[in-house]
C-alpha cells in the first residue's frame, strides 16, 4: 500500500470514484474534507501584455480601502501633497 495517494487532512488513502482536490502537484484533498469560498476578485498587476505570471492574488470588497484607512498619517500624500 506503500506509494498510495493519501488525502492531506484525513490521511485515507483515495479509492477509485473519490472526487479530489488538487491544490498543487503533491497536496490532494477529498472534496469532502475542505470547503470552498466564492472569490470576489482575483488580482493582477497592470501591464500592457496580459501574462498569468502578473497574478499577484486575491481579495474581497473589504479588502479595498482608502490609504487614509490603512496606513498612519505620514505614509501617504494628503490631497493636494506631492512627494518631495
């Protein structure tokens, strides 16, 4: 039984009409044993050729904010400010 595909959270190994989930080349999982997430958006960076390889990750409404939220005062330009 050595060498048999094993599911990375239970630890059984697969049978034959399992439904699986690849994640990457070596982590499998039983459809059973995760839960999906609807994705809001998936994030690339801005480029004048589209290339996969621009795909920075992903993020969710909240996850949008003004800088004025996220950062302290004096890490971001006011309105009006340049950088100097």
């Amino acid at each position: 039984m050595e060498g048999m595909k094993k599911c990375n959270l239970c630890g059984e190994i697969f049978k034959k009409f399992d439904t699986i989930l690849c994640i990457s080349e070596r982590d499998y999982f039983h459809h059973s044993c995760v839960s999906f997430v609807p994705i809001k958006y998936a994030v690339f960076a801005t480029s004048k050729a589209a290339n996969y390889d621009d795909f920075l990750g992903t993020c969710d409404d909240e996850d949008i904010q003004l800088a004025e939220i996220v950062f302290d005062e004096g890490e971001y330009l006011k309105e009006g400010e340049e950088a100097g």
